[in-house]
C-alpha cells in the first residue's frame, strides 16, 4: 500500500529496530585516530589519536580550548571531522552514523548542564528515557512490564535517588539533578557515557558521591569524563589523557601525569 | 504502579469526577426542565436556553481540544477554529443537501445559493454530502487532513512558540479570505443556512435540539475521556515532556515533530465535531467562524479556566460565553475591553487559571 509508507514513517516506525552493537572481541570500544577538525582555519582537534579500552574508566582533561568538546563532538556524530577515522568496537564506523543511530547504538552523553524534565517525577524521568521502542503508536498504549519497573528501580538504586522516586525533578538540587541524568542515561543501556563536567557547582559532599557513582558505573560499561577539578579526577581515575592543543599531550596514571613536565608547563604557563 | 486501564482514564482525581458529575447532572437536568416542566412553570427551561447550552458545550469541546496542545504540548495555537468551521461547513454541506425542494428557488439538488449564482451543477465536493456517513466521515477528515499538511510542514521544519501562533493566524485568516469567495462554492459571505432537518429530525423543533443537546454532552464526555487517557498515558508524558525540554526529549530518542503532528491532528479532529455539533444548534455557518479573533477568544477561554487540566478548559470556555452573552446584550460595546481585561488580568494573577486559584485554596485548607 502506498499510503502506509508515509503513516510509516510519520510514525516513527521503524526507527531504532534492533541497532548494532559494539564488537569489544580485542577490549577496546573506542578508536579515534587521526581526527582533525577545523573551524575557520583553528585546528580545534589536530591528528587526535585516542583508545579507551571496554569497562575502562577515562578522565579527559586540558584547558579550555584544548578540544575536549570537540572531541565528545565527534564521538557523538554532532561535528564531523575534515579527517581521521572512529570506530565504536571493531566494527562500528561512527563517522558514518547519525546522532540518533550513535546513541541507539551504545553511546550515551551527558551534558554539562543537567537538562531533566522538571514537571515529570523522578521516576517518570527514568520511564520516558528508558530504551526501546519510541514510535508513537506503541508509546501511547505502552505499560511498564515487571522488567522495566525493575530496571527502573535498579537505577534508581544506582543514583541513589530511590527515596526521590515520587518526586518532581524541577525540585531536585543541582546535584541530584545530575545523577538523575545519569540514571537517565543509564535507562538507554549505552555501552560508553560519556560525561561532561559532573561536578561542576556542586557541594563537597555531592561531588563525593559522585564520585563513587562514576566509579561504581565502570567495569559494565566504559566511562569517559571531562573534567577541570583536579581532586576529583584524582579521587576517581585510574587511566588520566591530558589533551593540549587538539592532540594528547600525556597520557597514564594521574601521579605520573600530574609531574610531566610539559603537563605542568601548560597548566601553570611559562 | 502497573496502572489499570480505568485509573489510567482518570478516576483518581476528582476534577475528572466533578466535570463529568456534572455533564451527568445537565445531561439528566436540561431534558426534563424543557419537556417534562410546562411552559408556565418558573422551573421551565425554554429552547433557546438549551441550545445556548448546547452551544457553550460545543466550545467546551474547542477549549479541550486546545488546551491538548497548548496546555501539554506547549503549542499555542492561534488558529484552532479554522477546524472548528471546517467541521462545521462539513455538516452545513449535509444540512443543504437534505433541504431538497423546500429551499426557496426549490430545486431538488442545489442548493439556494448555487441556484441564485446561476450555477448548472453541483461542485464536485458538494458530490455525495447528502449521504450522512459521508458527511460525518468529512467533518473528521477535512479537519485531519488540513492539520496534518500544515503540522507535517510546521513541525518537521521545526517552527515553535510565536512563529507557531502567527502561522496559525495567517491559516485561519487564508480561509477565512477564501470562503468569503463565492467561487469556492460554500455559499460566500453568507455561508450556509436555512437549514431544515437532520436525519429526518425537524431542526425547528424543540425535541430535536433537546437531542443534540444529549448528543453534545456525549461528545463531550467522550472527547474528554480520550484526552484523559492521551495525557496520562506514556505519550501524554512524552508531549510534555516536549513541551519542557524539546531538545532534550529529542535527545534521548524521541521523534518529537511525530508526536506533534499526531497530538495535533487529533485536536484538529475533537475541534471539527465540535464545529459540526454546533452548526445545525445554531443554524448557520459562515465565513466569519475562520475569524482569527474567534481562535484568539478560544485560548482566553483556556486561559481563564486553566490551561493543562482538560476540565478547566471546558469551566472556562462556558464561563467565559456565559459572560459574553450576558454583557454583549446588556452593554454590548464593552464586550471586546472586557475580553482583553479578562486575558490580560488572567496572565497577570492567575496564571494557572481558575482551576489553579482553586488548587491553591484547597492546598491552603489542608
């Protein structure tokens, strides 16, 4: 029938069936090689080469400007680079992806300003972020079967939000707001979240439990974060890349990082 | 939390009890005050009066559909009784084909209007409009088909807030200029009219606007139950979850600009029965139902009842014409300052409408 196909996709059908999943047969989810961006003739990002291995925990940091935007970017299919290649596992070209296919497939990104729905409860959050079938038609009669309420649940229970479940999350603190992010995340199943500034603007206490969140998230999935406050990376990352000028200026354990000469040069300037 | 199908429906808030409570109440009341009460009595409840009546429920319907989009979805429309009429014109095309013979130049298949423009013919979409499943399957296309093309376009080139609202206007004002045109064989200025009867039903007699009345308040009842259950549903949390953070629920995966193509059409729908069920209560359509100030009056309507609540659209739609009936007869000239008063004075106090002063008075006492 004609007519179907434009009922179709109106509809939305069709839309995120069975995505691919990462191939993570060598342990490594992530390759960036070679990526370059431009914009105007400034390199944002010069010949990045970056791996981050399955179930790995990975503190991005570098000063402002030094492409680690950018960089989420890319991975996420917002910016395409003028050159190099990303593959999610081995078999999975994120260079040719859409942003909707990338996060279908495994990718989830956390933004810097915590965006949640704020006349929907906490657990209605959860609900509407949850992976799965989102065309129009199923969502209108959808019910949460016993395995979604426990999945829910169980984020709640990651986030540490349970006893919050009921409540409108436009009245959360700035803190819990982020961790319901995260658990919102957490509903679509990525393989790789990626996190941006988790901690910025929160109290000490906040910033604590966010960092054994972050810590506890790693190991089922891999974790990338961009952060600028130096304790916390070091409170939580094993594995710290310093990115300077669009490429990696250093890379391994945060003590070794923290006394590389040139990691201290651009830090603290001449 | 696995919510049963009734309480999904409503049931557990007693703003839904107390609406449809009430539609019971005038459903059982308004019959028996016109033809059980003599016409002596005090009690009596004389003809006009129901279908005032019927035609306050015809708006409420109207406000409920714009309150579906505007209160949960964030889409202000300014141009919602374009389907309004366009339903309307759809039965008044049905209404003309059963006057036969008795129009005034008596010709047994055009109508008067057609006659007097020296037309041969019927149009070719006048074609079949006096078979009632026809018409009726009209008055939810022709709505349905106007709202998808133009929310197909408007949505999916992502045109939201002011920009919306103007468009809608420009939409309604079009065919507004349009069916003033005789050419376009809907009767020009002076619409459709004359009407005599409705599947056999006289449209003169009392009994038969006492039915319409009953079959208002079922459209009603009906249209709001399916509101109900849209908005408590998983898609009732996803539009608004659009309306708060459109990026955001785009984000996570959700074809917004399909949600509000369908939540919009479907509103297009509930405006275009409520057009076709207040034309033969009335007795007439024209050309100035597309006026933009009527769709303007619509979402005052919401606005004074309160908007995202489904009920206070239809509270403030029927206070709000009871006012204008009242004041356009005894001060007529202060109609138009005292809409503009009302909606100005609403924003400003009571931005969550009289459902939200009464929410904030019972929170209070408690």
């Amino acid at each position: 029938m004609r007519g179907s196909s434009i009922v179709d996709r109106a509809l939305g059908r069709g839309h995120r069936s069975n995505p691919p999943r990462p191939d993570l047969s060598h342990n490594i989810i992530l390759y960036l090689e070679g990526i370059t961006v431009s914009f105007d003739g400034f390199r944002a990002l010069n010949a990045l080469n970056l791996y981050i291995e399955a179930g790995e925990l990975r503190c991005i940091i570098g000063p402002n400007g030094a492409g680690k935007t950018t960089m989420m970017d890319v991975i996420t299919g917002k910016t395409r680079p003028d050159e190099g290649s990303a593959w999610f596992g081995q078999t999975i070209d994120l260079l040719a992806m859409k942003e909707p296919e990338i996060a279908a497939a495994g990718i989830g990104r956390k933004f810097q300003k915590p965006t949640v729905f704020g006349s929907h409860t906490v657990f209605e959050n959860l609900e509407l972020a949850m992976a799965g079938d989102k065309s129009v038609w199923k969502i209108l009669f959808a019910k949460l079967s016993a395995e979604q309420l426990a999945r829910i649940d169980s984020v709640l229970e990651t986030i540490g939000l349970k006893d919050l479940r009921s409540q409108l999350a436009g009245s959360l603190s700035h803190g819990q707001k982020q961790w319901l992010e995260i658990g919102m995340l957490l509903m679509q199943d990525p393989q790789l979240l990626l996190v941006d500034e988790p901690v910025a603007g929160m109290t000490p206490q906040e910033t604590e439990k966010t960092a054994e969140l972050l810590v506890s998230l790693a190991g089922q999935r891999s974790v990338v974060v961009v952060e600028h406050d130096m304790d916390f990376v070091r409170s939580i990352a094993r594995t710290v890349t310093v990115l300077h000028e669009g490429s990696v200026l250093a890379e391994g354990p945060i003590d070794q990082v923290q006394n590389d000469p040139k990691v201290v040069e651009v830090y603290l300037g001449e | 939390m696995n919510k049963s199908f009734i309480s999904r429906l409503m049931l557990n808030d007693s703003g839904s009890r107390l609406f449809l409570g009430a539609l019971l109440i005038a459903a059982l009341v308004v019959p028996l005050l016109n033809l059980v009460v003599p016409a002596g009595s005090a009690l009596h409840l004389p003809t006009y009066a129901v279908t005032l009546l019927g035609k306050y429920l015809c708006y409420a319907l109207l406000a409920i559909a714009v309150d579906l989009v505007w209160g949960y979805c964030g889409i202000l429309s300014l141009g919602h009784t374009a389907f309004f009429a366009l339903g309307g014109y759809a039965m008044g095309m049905y209404l003309m084909r059963q006057i036969g013979t008795r129009g005034v130049y008596g010709d047994p298949i055009l109508p008067d209007f057609m006659v007097f423009l020296n037309w041969k013919e019927l149009p070719w979409f006048w074609h079949g409009m006096n078979l009632f499943p026809v018409a009726m399957l009209m008055v939810v296309l022709a709505p349905a088909l106007l709202a998808y093309a133009f929310g197909w376009l408007a949505f999916r080139s992502r045109v939201t807030g002011v920009y919306l609202s103007i468009i809608t206007q420009a939409l309604t004002y079009a065919l507004l200029l349009a069916f003033f045109r005789n050419e376009m064989g809907f009767g020009g200025n002076n619409g459709l009219t004359d009407f005599k009867e409705l599947l056999g039903f006289d449209l003169q007699k009392g009994s038969t606007h006492v039915g319409l009345f009953l079959i208002t308040v079922l459209a009603l009842a009906l249209g709001y139950l399916a509101c109900r259950y849209i908005v408590n549903s998983r898609f009732g949390r996803v539009i608004e979850a659009v309306r708060d953070a459109e990026s955001r629920a785009r984000f996570i995966g959700y074809k917004v600009e399909s949600y509000k193509l369908w939540l919009w059409v479907f509103s297009a729908i509930l405006s275009g029965i409520a057009g076709a069920l207040y034309v033969p209560q009335i007795g007439i359509i024209n050309p100035g139902e597309f006026a933009p100030i009527n769709s303007i009056e619509v979402v005052v309507w919401v606005a004074v009842g309160g908007r995202g609540t489904l009920y206070g659209a239809a509270l403030g739609a029927v206070l709000v014409n009871y006012a204008k009936t009242y004041l356009t007869a005894a001060l007529p000239e202060v109609w138009l300052y005292a809409l503009g008063a009302l909606f100005v004075g609403v924003t400003l106090l009571l931005p969550q409408g009289i459902v939200g002063l009464l929410r904030q008075l019972r929170s209070k006492k408690s």
